[in-house]
C-alpha cells in the first residue's frame, strides 16, 4: 500500500490550453526539454529549422504548425513523474480538448501578453470552473511589445471570473525586457534571448539587495520594489489551499520561445500542483489510493503507427495499480480482456509499461473493442460521465469518390467517428451518410487522414442544416408521431438513437413548442 500511496503523491497530471498561437505547443516543448525528455527544441513554424514541434506529430500538424489531436507526454522531474496533455487550441477540436479536460487534475493556461484573455481561452475556463480545477497561467512573449501587467492581472480577474496572484514579475517589456523577478523564491533572472539555453539567474537576500541594481539599472531596480509594493498591498499573500480549491490563479511572466520563466513555473509547478483526486462515478465516489483498479478511456487515436493501422485508446488510471498481462473487466461489454502491451508516451513515441499508477495514462491497443467513456475494473461495475458528444453545427454528406475504395472508407470512417473527431448520421429518408462536426478544420482533417492513412478518397457534399439533437420520449406512439411528421428530417446516430436534423432555429423551437412529450438534448449524455 505505501508504494501505492508513494507513486501517487509524486505523480503530477496536467493539461496545457489556450487560445490557439499563443504559445501552447512551445511551452510544451520547453518543459520537456527541461524534464530532459528532449534535447532540442524546434521553433514550431520556423521553416529554416527542419524539426517540428514533438507533440505534433500526424502530417497535416508538421504542415500548419498546429495541434489537431491532443497528445500524452510523459516525464521525470526532480523526482516527480509528470504528464502533460498538449491540447488542440484550434476552436474546431474543442470537443478533444473539454474530453481531455476530465483526465487531468490542474490546468496551466498560457496567455499572449499582446492579445491578453482571448475567446477560446474563456471557453476553456469555465470548463475547468465547473470541475474546480486548479489553475496556473503563464503570462507568454513578454520579449514581444506588449500589455501592461497590472492591465493583464485585471483583465484575467475579469475575465476568466478567478482571483489572481502574480508569483512572478516582469522587469520591463518587449525590446527593453531584462528578465523577470521570482516572488515565489525571492531570486532574479535575468533575460538573454536563447531559445535552446537556460537563462542566468542571480541569487538575492531579499528586494533591497543592491544587486538587483547592479544587474538592471537603478531606475529599473526602483520600478520593480515599486511594483512588488504594489503587488504586496493589492493581492493576498499566496495560500496553496485556495488554488487547489480553484479559487486563486498563480500568474508567472516568461518567453516560452526563449525557454524563459518557464523553469519558474515547472519548479512551483511540481511542489503546489494537486496529485491525482478522487473521481466522480455514477456509482460513488472512487479515491486514488483504493487497491482495486478502475480507469476510463478518455479518447482514441487511429494511426498512431501509419505502418500498423493500429488504434490507440488512451485510459486515464482512477485508482490501484494496472498491470500488463492482468485481467480487467470491460464494464460496457461484459468482457474479461488482458493486455500484452500497454504503453506509456513521450508523443508518438511509445514504450511497453509493466505497471501504472493513478494520474497516468496509458495506452491499449485497440482493436475495436472501446468507446469513449468506457470503463476498465477489476470486477466492480462503475460507469464514468462527463465525456459526452456535443450538438454538430456543420454538416455535409460525405460520398465516396473511388468505388474500389469503399471497404477503406467505411473503415476510416469507422475509426475517426470512434475518436470523437466528428459524428456520423444515417439520413432516414435517403439512407445517405452525414457527418457533422463543430468546425469547417474538421472536414479538411478528415479528408486529409482518409486520403493519407486509409487510401481512400472522398468528397463533400453541402447540406443545410442548423443543428442535430438526440430525442426521447416516455410516450411511445408521440415518438412515432413526430418521426412521421419529420421524416424527411430524421436520421440516427452509430449507437441506433434518433437524432432530429433541424434545418433552422425556428424549425426546431416549432417543434420543441408542438410537441411537449419529446425531450430534445444537445449532447449524446442523458
């Protein structure tokens, strides 16, 4: 049991999210490099630097320079044993990243110090405001011109509704950014732009060390007492316990480009993040250190291996020890399976684990058997919510271009519609096939990975249609009622429920008003 108890107080799991380009993937990169995962880092649009980013790892990702699949990585750290999920930004792959969202137990949101708190970043909190998820942002490209800092801790308090406390200040900005003063551990560092080294840090007694003026010039040196003054009378001394509450945001101010602040934040980081937490079941509540294991599969990758056409699931460990070899109840199935080669990930990279513990993600191969949202146990019945399917807002029938292709297509289609990337509906009245995603990047990625990974070719039609809602009823022959009325509009989804195709906003608030025994729900959970 020690062991147990050991493994899982050194364990740290968390998601980086932002608004896309402000820094997310960079970030990722640097603190790999620091856990020692990775030894150079690769500017992830330089054309000139033939690397790209090592969380982006399919094709179209290495193309664009941007991430379309959230990815695993996982490291050691001054004896810590940290996961990071690098998560799409792109507002089209939101779904992934809530998903991935109820495997993590923090988040670390960064920000453009530019462009300050942007759309898909609000979106994004209120996720984790509704799980209480402890948050730390990282304030990014302080070497670029930029925001005030008093300006962006305000409009962070305002909108992303969290108190904030800067544990890290900045001396300067932009062209005359000197580096930054560390509030956490009284010590300064001073800037010099390298984007594979670490910068020089000057050990200090406390804010009145004449050395700070001697590193930073005088009259930068009193800015910064006057600031930290500042900071002392407007903000709270830090308490670890309202963080952990999701009540309080530690800020930190860096350049993740120049590997600056970044070390800052990984060090406090790993010493006030929360291990894993209890999670919620249907059933009951299930804490880490409970002996028996249980575990869900929060997302599944096809393709991982282009050479294998094998897919991944990826389960996040809620309590016990997994082993490799040992049998574990298929709670949706019934099924006893064992697993001969469970692996750990540093992105695409995978190595055989033996054992894992909670907090860490491992990955099965998958050869059809899970979904999104099942469960692993060693017998009890236990079924884990949160991980549903949104309302689509874009469609369009998909038709095959290469009749000798079809068997690829369908099997493509298959394993992209079970890692949630879209959703697929069978048109009742037509039989034809329609897929419906959140976002237009979408429809480009799925063409693009069918045509690459499966061989197969396909086009789009246009369809218009306003929204996709699952509908139930208590009163059976009003169900049947309203899908003969409809018929035209009806289709169903790959698990054989009854999804109505509005056409329009005012189509579908009709029918909410026409037919009062019908429950209309805009995600797959109910």
């Amino acid at each position: 049991m020690s062991q147990l108890t050991d493994e899982i107080s050194r364990r740290r799991t968390f998601a980086i999210i932002s608004h896309p380009d402000a820094g997310k993937t960079t970030l990722t990169e640097k603190l790999l490099l620091f856990g020692g995962a990775i030894h150079i880092a690769g500017a992830v649009k330089s054309n000139k630097i033939k690397k790209t980013a090592t969380s982006d790892w399919m094709e179209i990702e290495k193309q664009r320079g941007i991430s379309v699949a959230t990815s695993v990585m996982g490291f050691e750290y001054d004896g810590y044993k940290i996961n990071i999920l690098d998560t799409p930004g792109h507002q089209d792959f939101a779904e992934d990243t809530y998903r991935t969202l109820t495997a993590v137990d923090s988040v670390i949101i960064v920000v453009d110090v530019a462009k300050g708190v942007e759309q898909q970043t609000r979106k994004l909190m209120e996720v984790c405001r509704m799980r209480n998820t402890p948050v730390i942002i990282f304030v990014n490209k302080l070497d670029r011109e930029g925001r005030d800092p008093f300006d962006i801790l305000d409009e962070l308090e305002q909108e992303l509704h969290i108190s904030v406390r800067p544990l890290s200040w900045p001396i300067n900005i932009g062209a005359k950014f000197k580096g930054v003063y560390n509030i956490h551990e009284h010590s300064l560092d001073l800037f010099t732009p390298d984007k594979q080294k670490v910068t020089e840090r000057v050990e200090i007694e406390s804010i009145d060390d004449p050395r700070i003026d001697e590193s930073v010039g005088e009259t930068d040196a009193a800015k910064l007492r006057e600031d930290l003054e500042l900071i002392e009378g407007v903000y709270p001394a830090f308490d670890p316990e309202e963080y952990l509450a999701g009540k309080v945001a530690p800020v930190f101010f860096g350049s993740a480009l120049n590997t600056f602040g970044v070390k800052e934040l990984l060090d406090c980081f790993v010493k006030i993040a929360p291990s894993p937490r209890p999670v919620e079941a249907v059933e009951r509540k299930i804490s880490p250190e409970e002996e028996t294991f249980s575990g869900f599969v929060f997302k599944i990758h096809a393709n991982m291996d282009p050479n294998h056409r094998s897919c991944i699931a990826f389960v996040k460990i809620c309590s016990g020890k997994f082993e490799r070899n040992a049998p574990y109840r298929h709670v949706r199935s019934g099924k006893t399976l064992k697993f001969a080669a469970p692996t750990a990930f540093m992105a695409q990279k995978k190595s055989i684990v033996d054992e894992a513990f909670p907090g860490d993600i491992v990955g099965i191969p998958d050869t059809g058997n899970f979904k999104i949202g099942d469960t692993l146990t060693t017998s009890e019945e236990l079924h884990f919510k949160g991980l549903p399917s949104f309302s689509p807002e874009m469609f369009k029938y998909i038709e095959n271009t290469d009749p000798m292709k079809s068997k690829q297509l369908d099997k493509g289609i298959q394993q992209l519609m079970d890692e949630g990337v879209a959703q697929l509906f069978t048109n009742q009245f037509n039989g034809r096939k329609i897929i419906g995603t959140v976002g237009q990047l979408q429809f480009e990625v799925i063409q693009y990975r069918l045509l690459h990974e499966y061989g197969a070719q396909c086009r789009w039609e246009p369809i218009s249609l306003y929204k996709a809602c699952w509908i139930t009823s208590d009163d059976q022959e009003a169900l049947e009622a309203f899908k003969r009325r409809k018929h035209q509009f009806m289709a169903t989804d790959r698990e054989g429920r009854d999804v109505f195709l509005a056409d329009s906003s005012y189509v579908l608030q009709m029918a909410q008003s026409d037919f009062p025994k019908i429950r209309f729900y805009f995600s797959s959970e109910f």
